[in-house]
C-alpha cells in the first residue's frame, strides 16, 4: 500500500476513535461539561494531562530544537516537566479541595473581588489564546504535510474534529479522547526513536543509547558528535552560547509557567479526591518523561545522523562531502515541502553543510574552496523525516503522521475548554447574568467552544506575527499573573484583594511589555533583540521569571499597607489547606 | 480537628514541601545549570554529568519526588486524621 493511502488509514482510524468516545462520552451536566463530573481516575488523568501538555510544538518541534541547542535545549526539557512539581505540591491538591470549576473562580473567591476574577479572566484568555493559534497552525501544517491538502483543507478538518469532541463532550470528551490521543502519540515518538537507537548504537532504550558508543567504534555518541560538529565550526553539542543566568531566568519562567497554565490547572479539577490531585501530577509527569527523556535523544542522535550523512568523510579532503546527486531518498522528498533545501554555492555538485557563520572556520572553509553553507534544515524536520531516515517501513511515517495531529488536537481542545469555560461560568454566570439555569449554562458553555474554535481557526489560518513568540508569550504572562497570586492565595492568609489585583498587573503589564520591546508585537520592537540591551542579560523568554518576583513583592508591599482580608476568608484558607471535607466539584 | 493540630499539619506539610523543593532546585537548577561546568568535567556512562543532569537526570527526580510528596503526605494525612473518606 502507498504511503497516501496507509496515513488516510492511520488517521482516519486515530479520527474515528475520538468521535466514537464524543459521543460515548457526551456531557450532560455543567459539572460534566467544565469538570467531567470529578470522577476521573488520576492515572487516566495523568494520562490525559501528558496529552493536554504535550503539544504540536513536544511532538514536532522540540527535538529538533535540542538537535540544534544541544545542551541550550536543556531550558525545554528542564522547563517543562519540572513545572509539574510545583503543581503537585503548591497548587493542585489545594485546588482541588477548593472544589470549583474554573481557575478565576479561586481568583475571584479567594480575593473576595470581581475585580480581580475579570483580570484573571483576560490573563487566561490571552494565555489560552496566543497558544492555542500555535496549536491550530500545527494541525494545519501537519495535515499539509502528511495527507497532501492544503493547511486551510486540513485546518477546517482538524476544527470539526475538535468541534465534535468538546463541545459534545465538554471536559468529560476531552479527557478521554486525550487519554486516546496520549496513547497514539506516544508509540508515534517512541517506535521510531528505538528503531533508530538501535541502529546507531546497538542498544534500543534512546535513554541509554544516548550514552553509548556508536555501533562498530568505541566513541561515545556525545563524544562523537561534540568532534563532529566542532570540525565544521559548529559549537560544542554539550555547551551553549546563551548566559547562566538567562538559561536559569527561561528555565523558571517555563517551569512557573506550566505551573500556571489554566489549562494544566484545571485537569486536576476532575479527579474525585485531594490525594487523587497530588498522586496525579506524578503520573503525568511519568507519562511527559516519557516524551520529554526520549527527545534529547532523538535530537542527538539525528543531529549526529544528519552531519555524518552530508560529511561523509574528513573535512576538507576532496571527497569528503556528499554529491547532491546521490543524496537519500528521504532528503529529495523533504525538499519538495522546503523544509530542507539545498544550494550548491560553489558548484561543485556536493554538499557543504558547515557553520560559516564562525569567523574562524569560515576562513579554513574557504581555502577548501567553500563558498558557504549550503544546506537549510528546519527543526521540524528531525522528528518528521526520522523514520524515513531510518528506512522504517510505511505505516511507521503514517503513525508519526497520526501521532503529531493527537498531539496538536489534544491541546487545542484543553485550551478551548477552559477559554468557554472562563467565558460561561466566570463571565456570563457569575457577572453579566447570574439567574441562568444549568440548561442555559450548558449551552452557553458549548456555544462559547464553538466560537472559540472559529477564532482559533482564523488565527491558525493568519497567524499573527507573535505567533511565533507563544512560548514566550504564553508563558510568560502564566508566570507572572496567575501563577503567584494562587500560590499566595494558599499560602498566606494575609495577601487581601488589593495586594493580588496589583501583583498580577504588575507582573501582566511588565511582562508584556518587556517582550513587546524588543519582539515587536502589533508595533515594531523598540530595543534590538540582544543580550547587551536585556535587563541584567535576560531574554524576553526568561522574563517572566523576573516578572513573577515583581508580582510576589508588588502584593506583598500593598498588602502590608492595606486592610487585612476578612475572616470568612481566612478560615476559608485554613480550610482548603486540609484535604478532610472535599466534595466533588458542585455548582453553587 | 482542633486549632493546634491543624496548625502543627500544615507546618508539617510546609516543611516536607520546602525540604523537596530544595532538592527539585539543585537537581535542576543546581546540577543542570548553575555547576554545569563543574560537572561536566565527571563523566559517567558516556554521558558528562552535568548535560545528564540537565537533558535526563532531573526530569527522573522531579517524578521520583512527586511520588515521596504523595506517600509522605497521605501518612500525614492519616496520621492527623484529615484522610478523605475515613
């Protein structure tokens, strides 16, 4: 069978499997439709974090990422998994013990303020929103890519998929396609990357493989690929160019940022005990290391492939570079999507792929008679293209096929859950028209999904020019809004309504602001982008760390001169702090 | 539960916490970043310490310390009395 026809296959199936649980699984309560009626198992739920989490950007993105970082790609790796700590011990059981829907419900509650429930409202939905166009926008390409449409076809297909499920389904559908989706999506990342750890090194574990020696030498695979990349110029795979102390700033800020992402927070709104939140987040964390400890293998191990397949002997020696002509198979049919691209500077009718952007080398590579690099390759790539390099058969590419639009669904549906529920519950209900009836709440919810997936959609189509920025974005702003003030929500009796209204603007408007300077977004950047013009050296990445202090400190000073939260609240604190007395996730 | 009890649990939940917390900090933080070079000049199983720290070492003990979280704090919570259902 063709590869055409077998991705139809695999994707089709993987389709058919979640609108068979949509339907299965349709919502019928409003504590169904935001909370899938608290009654899921917390491995199930764990389960379906890791695919809520893992987006197109895990999947596809970050291997490749890591394969041109190396140890620079650590921030990711580091970042987004050792949020799930924080979430485990600081945020999840206490909020599940709160027992309510939303994420600016605790907000609202907690700081006795309508006020600060709305601004937590607008944090969430520009969080959920910058990410989520990200994830439309993958749907898009991967269909491109894989089923030969064009990205509006395969956007309009990846919306109705995502329109059946959750707003039939609500988070109940959610939950148990994503548990679908995780299951796909994993055995797409890992089967390839065993196949090629295999290969490489004889062992298949790419955990261990990744310190292993390469097949028929004694070289380590590290030790190997520093030497080969350092050869053509490169920096060494194991260092990085970027400062400690902007590494530690991105580290913190995607790790806080994780930890305040609404759409992670309120998975654990869904299981039926405060012991369930805690032991919940350590299975999802097992179910992203999963991903999360295979990638830095994967990046290596293609990066190695990739260096050695175009720099077929010493550098430099006449012979020592590969003949476009007789380039493999997998390099001419990933030139047609312009993923890699190739142009033969110096015609010589072989590739030169080397870092001529080192003074130094470029010098030597010069007197090789190299006129430049001479090959483009997007990150992307690594994870796409890896089971063709690997000569795996067919259905494995079908499979990775399938597994990159799980990935890609699995998160736009969890985003666009939580952005209907902000709007239904803590916008419509709470604010502008608090006498609907549960019926009408339902609706609302499924009416707000079906919008929001429309805006998704045109956004995914018109990417706006930050959309590339939605890493630093998204969290960012998670880190310096809403992460703090529920922490100190749980964690002081003292922080009142004016202390965490004020810490979150801070922290919100000084985030924001700092990247608009010097990314650019909706005006032109007003600072170049350089480490000599960031405050103390970090990037707009990391900069939501120091935003997060600024939010701690703001509430902290402004309660201190303001009146002390009111009683009812405090003991409202002293309750959620013991798991005793939880009951599920009712409305009130 | 009583006041005092209630307080002595919570100081007891706080200190586990921080204590984890400050290993989650340099395993990650620590190790992974701040000693990186240090490190990386052991090597062990083909890997320099402080790259295994960053891209493999951590995200095992984040997981392994979520765990301990879970197990220490469901004996505390029977041991105060404040477990769900019992």
């Amino acid at each position: 069978m063709d590869l055409t026809t077998l991705t139809y296959i695999a994707v089709g199936l993987s389709f058919a499997l979640y609108i068979g649980i949509a339907i299965w699984a349709k919502a019928s309560t409003t504590g169904e439709f935001y909370v899938a009626g608290s009654g899921v198992n917390p491995v199930v739920n764990g389960m379906a974090t890791a695919a809520d989490w893992m987006s197109a950007a895990s999947f596809i993105s970050m291997a490749g990422l890591i394969a041109f970082l190396g140890y620079g790609g650590s921030v990711y790796l580091m970042g987004w998994t050792g949020g799930y700590c924080l979430l485990a011990m600081l945020l999840a059981p206490y909020l599940r013990k709160y027992g309510k829907f939303t994420v600016p419900e605790f907000i609202g509650d907690r700081f006795y303020s309508r006020t600060a429930r709305i601004v937590a409202v607008v944090c969430l939905i520009f969080i959920s929103f910058t990410y989520v166009a990200g994830q439309m926008r993958g749907v898009g390409i991967v269909f491109s890519r894989f089923l030969e449409v064009d990205i509006l076809t395969g956007l309009i297909i990846g919306m109705g998929i995502v329109f059946i499920y959750a707003v039939l389904g609500g988070m109940k559908g959610v939950t148990y396609t994503q548990v679908a989706q995780y299951c796909v999506l994993i055995v797409a990342y890992t089967v390839p990357a065993i196949f090629i750890a295999f290969q490489l090194t004889g062992n298949p574990i790419p955990q261990l493989a990744f310190g292993s020696t390469v097949n028929g030498t004694g070289d380590f695979m590290l030790e190997r690929l520093n030497q080969v990349v350092t050869e053509l110029g490169f920096l060494e795979y194991t260092t990085t160019s970027k400062s400690t102390i902007d590494i530690f700033a991105i580290t913190l800020a995607l790790m806080v940022g994780t930890a305040g992402l609404p759409h992670v927070i309120v998975r654990f709104f869904t299981v039926p005990k405060v012991r369930d939140a805690r032991s919940s987040a350590g299975w999802a964390l097992v179910f992203i290391a999963i991903l999360y400890t295979t990638a830095p293998a994967v990046g290596a191990m293609a990066r190695l492939n990739l260096t050695q397949t175009v720099q077929t002997g010493p550098v430099g020696a006449e012979d020592g570079n590969l003949v476009f002509e007789q380039r493999p198979d997998w390099m001419k049919r990933w030139e047609s999507t312009g993923l890699l691209s190739f142009e033969d500077k110096n015609g010589d009718g072989k590739i030169q792929y080397y870092n001529d952007a080192n003074a130094e080398f470029a010098a030597k590579a010069e007197q090789y008679g190299w006129k430049g690099n001479e090959l483009k390759v997007d990150n992307d790539i690594m994870v796409l293209a890896n089971p063709e390099i690997a000569q795996l058969p067919n259905w494995v590419i079908a499979l990775v096929a399938a597994g990159g639009i799980a990935a890609a669904l699995s998160t736009a549906a969890g985003l666009l859950l939580v952005i209907s529920s902000s709007i239904s519950h803590d916008l419509l209900k709470s604010t502008f028209t608090p006498d609907m009836t549960e019926k009408q709440e339902l609706l609302t919810g499924r009416i707000a999904a079906a919008v929001a997936i429309g805006i998704a959609g045109y956004l995914g189509y018109n990417p706006p020019g930050f959309v590339a920025q939605v890493v630093a974005f998204a969290f960012g702003l998670a880190a310096a809004s809403l992460f703090p003030v529920i922490i100190m929500g749980i964690f002081s009796k003292k922080i009142n309504r004016e202390g965490a209204i004020a810490g979150m603007l801070t922290g919100l408007v000084f985030t924001m602001g700092y990247i608009i300077t010097y990314k650019g977004v909706f005006i032109a950047p007003i600072l170049p982008n350089t480490a000599e013009y960031w405050l103390l050296g970090i990037s707009p990445e990391g900069i939501g760390a120091v935003g997060m202090v600024l939010n701690f400190a703001v509430a902290f000073a402004v309660s201190k001169v303001t009146a002390e939260p009111p009683q009812r609240i405090q003991d409202m604190v002293e309750h959620i702090r013991v798991p005793k007395g939880a009951g599920a996730a009712i409305d009130h | 539960m009583d006041d005092k009890s209630g307080a002595e649990y919570w100081r007891r939940n706080v200190k586990l916490v921080l204590t984890l917390l400050v290993i989650w900090f340099v395993v990650s933080y620590g190790f992974g970043i701040l000693f990186v070079d240090a490190l990386n000049t052991i090597t062990f199983a083909g890997f320099q310490l402080g790259f295994w720290f960053a891209q493999q070492g951590s995200i095992y003990v984040f997981a392994i310390l979520i765990f301990v979280y879970v197990r220490q704090m469901n004996k505390l919570d029977r041991e105060f009395n404040v477990r769900e259902d019992e």
